[in-house]
C-alpha cells in the first residue's frame, strides 16, 4: 500500500523562488485564507490566486518559533528566520478576533550593503569617522534605517580596531567581526530592555554603540551622556525630519530639566540622517532620498540650545552654509529633475507639500 501523497504547499520553497525574482519587493504578507502578497514600490501585489491554507502555515510557522502556539496566546511572536540566501525578520500574530493568523515578513540581505551602495553622499563617512558623538538615523518605518546603520557599522567593523556593541530588537543584520570586535545583544533575549542594555553596554568596554531604538526618556539620557562621554553612539527614530528629531529627543525630558539636556545634545551630536524610500520613475524600484543635518558648524550648537531658535535650524540648512547639510525637499526635487522619481511620489514623500510643489514648479521652463 502506497503512503498517501502530501501535496500541501512548501511555504518555505515559494518564498525563496520569490526571493530569487529579479522585481524589487521590501515584504511579504501571508495572510490565513488570503493569496500572498508582496510590498513592491508602488504597493502592495497578490503572487498568484491560491489562498494559503492555515495547514499549509502550519510548517513554516513551527520553524520561526517552535513553541508559537504557546507564545501567540501572549500576543505577537517577533523572530529572524535565516534563509540560505537572506534574513527574514518575521512578525507571527492573530487577527479577527484569534481567528485567522498572518506572518508579515521583511527581507533582508545576509551582508549590509557598501556604505558607497546606499544613496547617501560620500561625506556622510565624516560622521562615522568621528571616535565620539552622536549619530541618529531617522524616519518613517520601512525606510530603509536598518540598511544604512547596518552599512556604517559595517564600514566601523572593517576599518577601525574598536569594540562594537548593539542593542536590537531583533537583530535583523549578524554582523561578522573583521578589524573590530562585534557584540550583538538582543532585547529581550540578551538584555530585558533598550534602557537596561544601554546601560550594561556601558560597563562592557566599547567604542561604539548601536541602539536600535530611541523611544524613552531613559534611552535618550543614557545615549546622550554615552555619546557625550567618550563612545560613538548610532541610534534610529521614527521622526519624518532634522528638526522633529530635535523636537522628539528633547520632548523625553522634563520642561524644568531641558535646557541642561539641550546643551548635552548640542555638544555630542555628530549629525543626522533623516531619510525616505521613494519610488523610482519606472516604478521597479527604490530611490533613498535624504535630509542631512552636520553638527559641525558654530550656528548649530547654540540654536539647538535655545528653543526659540531651534525652528531656524531650517532655514540655516537652506542657506547652504556648511555645503553638507540639506533639506529633503531640496533633495526630492533634485530627484525629480534628473527623473530618478515622479514629482507625484516626491510630493507623497515630503513633509512639506507646499514648499516642494514651489520648488517642483520653479524646475518647469516656462
């Protein structure tokens, strides 16, 4: 007697054949009863009709998290799943009330991408060429943080003989040691908290630091005093410009208590890197556009200490005083005139339409 004939779907196979596709995707959505779906730069694409069946996940679902029955009773289930060809960072959770489960999926690459290969100007390395201060990479999720923290750590690791300590959750880069010493520690596997493992990093002898997130009053103070005290100290956050950064890193702390933590972060920041990920003009993939501001100039050291002038850190960044800093929208429409994007996505991507459609319209020959 023949053993009966298993035909339910490999999930883990079509996702490396997805993988293997030359067409530009960021995610991918396997949502119970529903086709996959990909995140592509003009959206979100079915791959195929078939509804993927709960048994068909059974499998794939055992091997992120063996124990994810157990676990997503307690809420979602956030792992990295390692393919021969990339990392996944896989989030497992329930919708309609426990009855239908989605892994949401984030590809990654196995190795960061060159510093050179990002999109960002070659002065950028100046900021990661400083032994102390503080660097923030920021906005909006799924704009490409990861990537390019992953990059200048990578860049440190392969050029400097220093002890590299990050604080993520999860670790979505595995960094190998080259001419540094890496540690990746991740929360709450290896430390309970960002605060906690900023805190312990402290005590574990490094150079610098990588802190996956800012997003308490604790993590802020300890990463401006770290920053402020002799270590390189990388940090992402979710805010769409140089100026809400400030604002952002500032608002953690009390009114009566700012003014001291003002002249902190006027003394240890290096720079900040505000980026977005834009469509390309052909739709088939991402262009990184970008809104620096350097630290490395007398004017921004005292605005960033007196509230009332932080607002001016924009227009300071426009008169191109430093030649490094710059304005996103500065960027976006030179994006657009050299028709690397679409006006259209530019203006979905600024967070100043009017300003932008000004300059956008300025570039038309009349």
């Amino acid at each position: 007697m023949t053993a009966p004939h298993d035909d339910r779907r490999d999930l883990t196979r079509e996702i490396l054949e997805l993988i293997d596709l030359p067409q530009t995707f960021t995610d991918i959505h396997i949502e119970q009863d529903r086709p996959i779906m990909i995140k592509t730069p003009r959206g979100w694409l079915p791959v195929g009709e078939e509804p993927v069946l709960f048994d068909e996940m059974r499998p794939m679902l055992a091997s992120i998290e063996p124990e994810w029955e157990t676990l997503i009773q307690h809420g979602a289930i956030d792992r990295p799943f390692v393919l021969t060809r990339c990392r996944l960072r896989c989030n497992l959770y329930r919708t309609y009330g426990g009855r239908k489960l989605v892994i949401s999926i984030r590809r990654l690459p196995l190795q960061p991408l060159a510093l050179d290969k990002l999109g960002l100007p070659a002065y950028v390395r100046s900021m990661i060429d400083s032994a102390k201060g503080l660097i923030l990479v920021t906005g909006p999720t799924g704009s490409g943080k990861t990537t390019t923290i992953a990059s200048m750590l990578d860049y440190i690791n392969r050029n400097r003989t220093s002890h590299i300590v990050t604080i993520e959750q999860p670790i979505e880069y595995e960094l190998e040691c080259r001419s540094s010493i890496v540690s990746q520690r991740e929360v709450p596997t290896d430390t309970p908290t960002f605060p906690a493992g900023l805190r312990e990093a402290l005590r574990q002898k490094p150079d610098v630091i990588m802190v996956g997130e800012v997003r308490d009053p604790e993590t802020a103070e300890t990463a401006l005093q770290a920053g402020e005290s002799g270590h390189l100290v990388l940090a992402t956050m979710h805010t769409g410009s140089a100026i809400a950064t400030l604002t952002r890193l500032l608002s953690f702390f009390p009114a009566e208590h700012r003014e001291r933590y003002a002249a902190t972060l006027a003394n240890s920041l290096i720079g900040i890197v505000c980026q977005c990920l834009v469509p390309s003009a052909d739709g088939e993939s991402f262009v990184l556009a970008s809104e620096l501001l350097f630290n490395n100039n007398q004017q921004i050291g005292p605005m960033i200490m007196d509230a009332a002038k932080l607002p001016f850190i924009g227009e300071f960044m426009k008169r191109k005083e430093d030649n490094m800093s710059r304005l996103l929208n500065e960027h976006l429409a030179s994006l657009v005139a050299k028709n690397q994007c679409l006006a259209r996505d530019a203006l979905r991507m600024t967070y100043n339409r009017l300003e932008l459609h000004e300059l956008l319209q300025a570039q038309v020959p009349h």
